[in-house]
C-alpha cells in the first residue's frame, strides 16, 4: 500500500505526553510515540516534528496567574524544549536518528533552527524536532506547526490529539457531538471550532497546508493516516 504524504509537519501536544500521570513526561506514551515515529521514517516518510509544553507549563495558564505574559509564553518555550529532547532519546534509543532544533538559539542543548537545516535533515532520514515555537511570544505552538510545516514544504500537518478527530462539539463534553470526516478551513473559523487557534488556521487557509486532526494515542494510527485510511478529520 503506498503512503499518501511523503513529507509530514507532525504536531503532538504536551498534555498526551503526561500519559495518565496528569503532570510530566509518561515514558511509556513517550515511547509508543517513538515506535509509531520510526515505524513511517521507515516507509520513506520524511518527519518533521513540533510539540507543545502543556505538560510543563502553559503561558496563558501562567498569565492568569500573575505572570508577565512574555515571561510566561517564555518558560512554555522552554517547556517544549524539554519535551523535544524526551522524544530525541526515545527515537534514538530505538535506533532511528533525530536532531532538535530550536527556534532561539540554545546550542548545544539543540542546534539553531533554520527551514534548510530542517530539509537537509528529513531528506536524510532523520526526525527533525523544532522546539522552542515561533521563538515569540503571543504565538501557540499551534502557530508554530503551521509556520514550520509550510517553511518545510510539508505535504500535509497531522495533529496529533487524544481524540480523533474534528467534531461539532466537545466530545468528552456533550454526547451528541458528531464527527465530521472533512470539514474546510473557513467552516472551522465559521463554526468556531477548536481545532487550532484562529492565527494558524489562517496560516494553513493561506498556504494551502491541509491538516489532518487524528488521534495519535492509538497505536497504529500515525501509519495508517500517512497511507490515507479515512481516520480523523481532513481540514483543506
């Protein structure tokens, strides 16, 4: 069966890394992420990754609570550094390379990001991680995914989330949510739907990044997105 995308922008969030412990890293969904990971590097596709810090510290949260917003937006960069390097061990412990970089410059924590390193890096077959966001604050790593997916020249970002897909409500909040199998961008903004926040939605409408919401903690599912299968949500 042929893979459908051949480069992929693959944005995790920092909360499915805390697995059940509510807090921190889980090694063992750490772990699984890996596996899933090298398991499509491995049918020719080319990885780059971004990760939240939500699991560590989440700026906004940080603001409500009496943080200089900048600051706080600053410690959740760091936040997601943390986790690029979790998941950077766990890939190379299995045996497939990767490098962190990151989007100010914290050599030799992780290499200085720059969108011809990151190419030159999935072209041969290793997992470019991009921390640290857009590098600014005021910007989600949402924002961050879409701007990397498109310097990278990414085919498609695949969201990976704990539920799989896009739907007319909070499924874990009203059982009569249902699931869309596509939906457009402008619906997504019409609808208000929380799918990404409204500056990344924009950046994906505007440099036609199709996205594809699905739920990355079943394991096998990263694989069969990249061969097309219809699970998750289409965002076009």
């Amino acid at each position: 069966m042929s893979i459908k995308y051949k480069r992929v922008l693959l944005k995790l969030s920092g909360e499915s890394l805390m697995g059940k412990q509510g807090y921190g890293i889980d090694t063992d969904r750490l772990n699984e992420y890996a596996r899933q990971i090298m398991e499509i590097v491995n049918e020719g596709v080319e990885v780059a990754i971004v990760i939240g810090g939500g699991n560590i510290f989440r700026g906004l949260s940080g603001a409500a609570k009496g943080f200089d917003r900048v600051k706080g937006d600053q410690m959740g960069m760091l936040a997601t550094v943390i986790n690029s390097l979790a998941l950077s061990s766990a890939l190379e412990a299995i045996g497939q390379p990767a490098r962190v970089l990151t989007a100010v410059n914290m050599f030799p924590i992780g290499e200085h990001y720059s969108n011809r390193r990151a190419i030159e890096t999935v072209e041969k077959g290793e997992v470019a991680i991009i921390a640290g966001g857009t590098g600014n604050p005021f910007f989600t790593t949402d924002t961050g995914s879409a701007l990397r997916g498109i310097e990278v020249g990414a085919d498609v970002m695949l969201k990976g989330t704990r539920v799989d897909g896009v739907y007319t409500a909070d499924p874990e909040k009203d059982p009569t949510a249902t699931k869309f199998t596509e939906i457009t961008y402008d619906e997504v903004y019409n609808r208000g739907l929380k799918v990404m926040d409204l500056t990344a939605t924009a950046l994906c409408k505007e440099n036609h990044l199709p996205i594809v919401v699905f739920d990355m903690d079943t394991p096998g599912n990263l694989s069969k997105v990249i061969h097309g299968e219809p699970i998750g949500t289409l965002v076009y």
